[in-house]
C-alpha cells in the first residue's frame, strides 16, 4: 500500500503545490510538506498525527495553493468538520484516502477506518477498507456505573491533569484564535488540577458535535486520561438526539448552530 | 513555499521529551509532539507545547546588557563578563564568598550545570548554588 | 447520620439564567400578581436564553449554586426568531455530560416562561428549588468519594 501512495503523491505532485503526509527520517517522523522533486520514499503512515490542522495551517497561509493530503477515516472526518467551520477550502484540497487495517482500527476501536471520499471534489482511495472495529469496551462498562462511581471515576482521572493544554492543541478540530479554556474568567489561571468542572467539561462540550473519534487527545495526554470515554458517550448522545454523527455528512451543518428545523433535537422542549 | 517538522530535545527541564518544531518558511510556527520518541511518547507537558513561542520572540535577548545610569545599553560579551568577573571579585573580597549565590538552569546542559557549581563551589567558594528544576 | 433538621437547615442556591423579553418579565409578572416564588434564586438577566453559554453554567456551579435554570422564550417566541433552538440543544447535551461525570443532571433545568406566564414562573422556580433541596448540597455531592470498589478496578484498567 504505501508504494502505491508514494507513487501516487509522486505523479500528483506535479500539478500540486504539495502534499502534507509523514516524512521519516533518521531525525523520527512528523509531517511535512512534500514537494515536486523531494524524495517520496520518505513518505511513511504511521503514527498519527492531526494532518487536518496542519492543512489548514498552510491553507491559511498560501491563499493560492492547492495542496493533497494523505488521510485516513479520521483525518477526513476532521477535514470534514474543517470545512463546516470554514477553516478549510475543499477545493483547494486533494485527498489521498488511506484505509485502515483491520488491526489499525482495533487499536483506534474506529468504527469507520476507511475514509469517506465521497465529499471531495478530488480524491483517491489507496487500500482495501475494512469493517469497524468494535467500540472500546469501557464506554459500556462505564454506563453501567451509578453517579456517585462516575463521579469518583472521573475526580481520580480529572486529578491526574496537569492542564498541559495537550488535548486541545493536538485536537485536528480545535482552531479557535480566542480559546475560552484560557480566558481566566472560565478557566482560573495559575490553578493546578485545573478547576472541575470548568476545564474538562468546557472542554468536552466544545467537543459535542465535532469529536471525530480519532483519539488522539488520549495518546498526547501525559496523565493517560482516558477522555474518549467522555467523548465517546457524547457522540452517541449527538447521534441519537439530533442525529448527527461528527465527520460523517458533508452537507449538514454544525448542528448546534442551526435552528430546530435544520436540525431537529429529540426534546419535549423543541416543541 | 515549505512546511517541515524539525525533531529536537524540549529545551526546558531535565526529562528530555522530544518534540517537533513546525517551521513555514524559516518561521517558527508550533510545536507538535514526537509521536514516535520513546521518551515522551508523543505527550508534552505546557512548557513543551509552547516551546516554540521565545524563538521569535520580541523580548528575547541576543545580547548582553549593561545598566549604565538606571538604563541598559547593548554591549559586548567580553565587556559584559569582564564586568561581572570585576563585580563578583570585589563582593567576594569585600563580604566573603558566602554572599554570592548561584542559580543554575534546567535549559543548561548537564555538564554546563557541572561547570556552573564547580565554578560557584572552586572559583568563588561558596556552596550557594541551587537549581530551579529541585524544587 | 442526617437528620430531618439537616436537610431542614439547607437552603439551596439556585441561579437563575432568565431572557430579558419572556422569562424576565415573567418573574416581574409574577411578582405583580404577588405570587409566591421561592428566595432562593439569583437572577441573572441575560438578552436570550441563547447567550447562555455552558462556559455561564458551570461557572455558577463552581461559584457555589446547588441549581441551575435557564428560562427563557417559548420555542417560536424568541426575541430573536430562533435563538433559542440552540439553548434546547445546548442545554440537553450538558445536562447528559453532567451525568456522564456523575453531577446530577437534574441541578440544571431549562424551561420556557413567557412574559405573561407569571404564575409558571412562580410554579417552576419552586418545583426546581423543592427538587434541589431533596438532592442535596451540591459541595456534598461532589465532596464524597465512595470506598474503593469498582471504580479502583476500572482505574487500574485505564492507567495498567
């Protein structure tokens, strides 16, 4: 598979000003553009890291260029989210879809390891897509608990913070100049463990409706939080109560900031 | 036209987390952690997610400064230690070598941090000498 | 052992979030009609119950409050057209993520008040403060931290 993307990114680099993907060198792996004439043998795909924000990253900056990428599900879910926020031009973009292996989407419990390429003006796929992996076991066993364990649960994980600011920064959705987890109205500055429920729970609703389930808060945090457990559940409240899964429909806006008749919540109190 | 990421060590305390520089054009422009380092294993603390944010900086020091009448004025490295050898000779003679102290940094490397107590401890005499990253 | 007297003693604190067109005049309403409604809520008058942000709410959670109520226009009646579709949304997923970190999600409440419903707002505000008071102080329930059961084994899942 990764000779197919190298060739493909090597031919579509002509017509491209670049394309971002991961870049392995004896230095480690990190993404990077590449450009006509670099070497693409340097191309790898693993780890993850939030392609979506460097694409947009480099967006903003070169007004004019047209760049590809080399996405997996997750990355498309996110640029997908990108988009909605206008924090992405489509078509200024070129995907190279990636799809998963089977223990890839294990590792991840995705529930979608190949990327959806339907909403691109411009996309390939490379690879053959796999089912979804089942959902991280902890997600059921934690709705079993009673509040007061959650409570505990979450007050031994919470305490664990040391307000790195990780999950934010690697998060591919999270872009805002003005972030209200810095504002000290919200969030009390020079306070460690940060104030619950302030700076978790801001957080976690900042993700309703944009958590893409890519799970790379829980690898960038130092603490190990488990915080898709939180996002996970989030998710499916987004999905039953107004029908929306983050990443997924390319033509339906944020749902939280239409109105009912756009999009419809499941409440005695829509009516 | 160029984005690349440049591995390097986080400058700031003594654990050694690796991190990814992003560079657009010679321009700093973020951190991003090393995924694949086995030391941090792809987190960052605060400190090193902002690693980037003094490279560029404004207030940053490129060089010495000497206060000359309540004001600072730019000056040389060999004018600038050559006043604090001056200054640090004379308090040592005038009070004792216990009146200076020296504070080390965790941006230092192991060896300068040797040099730095061993300079404090042989060359002035005292054994003053504390670090931020002991608290 | 918590006495009768105890929970006797307890009078909740509950910030109100109350639109200016609707609920607002509500409670004015209610107040002209000399209906009794209870003196445990702070009123906080926003311009909608959309401005209402969930920033707003915890923060008066963590300020102290043992409750939380966002009154604001009937859906269709809103000051401005449909701003208050988002509040239902935005209201109901933070009242599921305060149950998922185990606050009760029953401290926080939204409902509609128009100007003339003086009478439900005196009815809804007492309802949410009997509620409040039956569930207790919310320092208590966040302060109490259970023996080690099952959360300990879910814990060490989590960290290995």
């Amino acid at each position: 598979m990764i000779q197919e993307i190298r060739d493909l990114v090597s031919e579509k680099l002509k017509k491209l000003d670049g394309v971002v993907a991961l870049r392995k060198t004896d230095q480690g792996t990190a993404p990077t553009l590449f450009q006509e004439g670099d070497d693409v043998s340097q191309l790898v795909l693993e780890p993850r890291y939030p392609v979506a924000k460097t694409v947009s990253k480099l967006q903003k900056r070169f007004k004019d260029a047209k760049f590809g990428v080399v996405a997996r599900g997750c990355d498309t879910r996110a640029l997908v989210e990108m988009v909605k926020r206008h924090q992405i031009d489509p078509d200024r973009l070129y995907i190279v879809g990636m799809a998963c292996s089977e223990e890839q989407a294990e590792t991840c419990y995705c529930a979608e390891p190949a990327p959806d390429l339907d909403p691109w003006p411009e996309a390939d796929l490379v690879g053959d897509p796999v089912p979804g992996a089942p959902p991280n076991p902890m997600v059921a066993e934690y709705e079993n608990l009673s509040r007061e364990e959650r409570w505990d649960f979450w007050n031994q994980q919470f305490t664990k913070c040391i307000k790195c600011y990780g999950c934010r920064d690697i998060c591919p959705v999270c872009f805002c100049d003005a972030c209200s987890l810095e504002d000290p109205l919200w969030v009390e500055p020079g306070l460690l463990v940060p104030d619950f429920p302030m700076y978790h729970l801001i957080k976690a609703m900042h993700m309703t409706t944009r958590c893409v389930a890519c799970r790379q808060c829980e690898t960038a945090c130092p603490a190990g939080i488990p915080l898709t457990v939180l996002y996970d559940l989030i998710r499916k409240d987004v999905g039953n109560l107004i029908g929306y899964i983050p990443g997924a429909d390319a033509d339906s806006g944020p749902p939280l900031s239409l109105t009912l008749a756009d999009a419809p919540i499941d409440s005695e109190l829509a009516k | 036209m160029d984005y690349s990421n440049t591995q390097t060590i986080c400058p700031f305390c003594g654990c050694g987390c690796a991190l990814n520089l992003e560079v657009v054009d010679g321009e700093i422009v973020g951190v991003l952690p090393a995924n694949d380092h086995p030391v941090g294993r792809g987190s960052l603390c605060i400190k090193g997610w902002n690693a980037h944010s003094f490279v560029q900086h404004e207030d940053r020091l490129k060089t010495p400064l000497i206060r000359e009448d309540g004001d600072l004025r730019e000056a040389s490295w060999e004018e600038a230690l050559e006043l604090v050898a001056d200054k640090l000779g004379s308090i040592k003679s005038e009070h004792g070598p216990d009146a200076v102290g020296v504070l080390a940094s965790a941006k230092c490397t192991n060896e300068e941090n040797y040099l730095l107590q061993k300079f404090s401890r042989a060359v002035i005499g005292t054994n003053n000498v504390d670090h931020c990253a002991r608290l | 052992m918590e006495t009768n007297e105890d929970k006797q003693a307890f009078e909740p604190k509950v910030v109100a979030f109350l639109c200016n067109w609707c609920s607002y005049a509500g409670a004015d309403s209610a107040g002209i009609s000399r209906l009794k409604s209870p003196a445990n809520i702070l009123p906080i008058r926003v311009m909608c119950s959309g401005r209402v942000s969930p920033e707003m709410i915890l923060r008066a959670f963590r300020s102290g409050a043992d409750g939380v109520m966002v009154l604001g226009c009937h859906i269709g009646d809103c000051h401005y057209i449909d701003a208050n579709h988002r509040t239902v949304k935005r209201v109901t997923l933070l009242q599921n993520l305060l149950g998922y970190t185990g606050i009760n999600p029953d401290r926080l409440v939204l409902d509609w008040v128009s100007s003339s419903e003086g009478p439900k707002f005196a009815k809804v505000t007492r309802k949410f403060v009997e509620k409040v008071r039956e569930l207790g102080p919310m320092a208590e329930e966040m302060g109490k931290s259970l023996p080690a059961s099952k959360i300990n084994v879910l814990v060490e899942e989590v960290t290995g």
